[in-house]
C-alpha cells in the first residue's frame, strides 16, 4: 500500500476520490494527514478534525476485495477488521452496526466506503488524543504508523466475509441499547435481526449500511 501523508487537507477521502478520478494515482493506495478540516461522517454529517487523531483513506480495487464480500456491507468488513488490529493493542473497541467503533458507549471514531470506477474507498477516523462533545478517545496509546502498517497487511490477507461475520455476529448484541438510521428514521437496534450478508432485518424489511 503505498501512503501519502499530508500535513493538511480538507478531506483525506475528498482527496483520494479526486486523485483516482483524475487518473493521478492507482490503487491500492491511502492518504493521510495531520489535521482534516472538512471531514465526512455518517449521513453525510461532518467528522470533527481535532489535531492528534487519525485521518485515513484508502483505495483498493474492487476485483482485489474477497469473492464472497457484498459490497453494500463492506464498511462492516473494513471496520471490523481494523477493530481486530485495535483489540490487538489491548483496546477494549467494540463495532456499532455498521461502521462505528465505541469505547463502551460512547464513539471514537466510524468509517465509510464508497464506489469510485473501479475502486472502493474506504475513509476512517479515530480520536486518538482529543474528542468532539458526546465523543470518546481511544482507550489505549498507539502509533498511527505501526497501526496502519498492521491494517495494511490484513487487508493484504484478504480475509474471506463468511470468516469476518461469524465472529462479528457474536458481538452484535452489545448494539441492542442503541440505534442506527435508515431514510432519515431511528431504528431501534434492538428490534433488528442480523443477517448473513450484514444487512439488518426489521420486521421483515432488508436494511442495508450503504455507508
């Protein structure tokens, strides 16, 4: 994975999308930064950029990604995979459905994915140091460095989604006091049923993290 690191930018994943569209770059390739001024969160909301976290996009081609993956569920994948690499580190991070990590109950960071030509990209953020109202910093010192070495090389392993959800679907029920969105209404994660593709199941209707 070559990186390109940058002491400013507005969004790392804004950047990315731009170089690969202007045919700048080639995947798999990442971008970070030290300070991210106009960061993408869920629902299109903006991701505080506090000096000191951790700001990250990556690209990879779409032909790359494991054969059994659904994309509409790849953020679970991505994130899920970086939550092992955190736990690896003595982190008590748990995966909120489907791309927030959460220090018991409260946020430290989310990722999201999106289609561009032939590449997915996916952009991730981490409280490292500092965190927004209602937020929380990770619970453990890292090096962002030796962290997204250690990501990297996962991705490398291109790990099968049947292998990611099964232990993922363990953990699911530590999201049973929260909720997620879907077309601008609250869902009570308690009243959803996981399935085998990520998607969640209420009261019959398919939901999907599209994120």
């Amino acid at each position: 994975m070559q990186i390109l690191s940058l002491k400013s930018v507005d969004s790392t994943q804004k950047y990315l999308k731009a170089l690969l569209k202007n045919r700048e770059v080639e995947s798999p390739y990442a971008v970070t930064c030290d300070i991210q001024t106009e960061g993408i969160g869920s629902r299109d909301n903006e991701w505080q950029g506090l000096e000191g976290n951790l700001f990250v996009s990556f690209a990879l081609k779409l032909d790359s990604l494991p054969h059994d993956l659904k994309l509409e569920s790849a953020s679970i994948y991505f994130s899920y995979l970086l939550k092992e690499i955190l736990v690896t580190f003595g982190s008590q991070v748990w995966l909120k459905w489907p791309n927030d990590f959460y220090i018991e109950k409260k946020k430290i960071g989310g990722m999201i994915t999106n289609i561009v030509g032939e590449n997915i990209v996916c952009g991730f953020g981490l409280n490292l140091q500092k965190a927004p109202i209602n937020c929380e910093i990770l619970d453990v010192e890292i090096d962002k460095n030796i962290l997204l070495e250690k990501y990297f090389l996962n991705l490398e392993k291109k790990v099968l989604w049947k292998q990611v959800f099964s232990k993922y679907k363990l953990e699911f029920y530590r999201n049973q006091n929260f909720i997620t969105h879907n077309k601008n209404k609250k869902i009570n994660l308690s009243e959803a049923t996981l399935e085998n593709d990520g998607s969640l199941n209420i009261y019959g209707e398919r939901i999907y993290s599209l994120r």
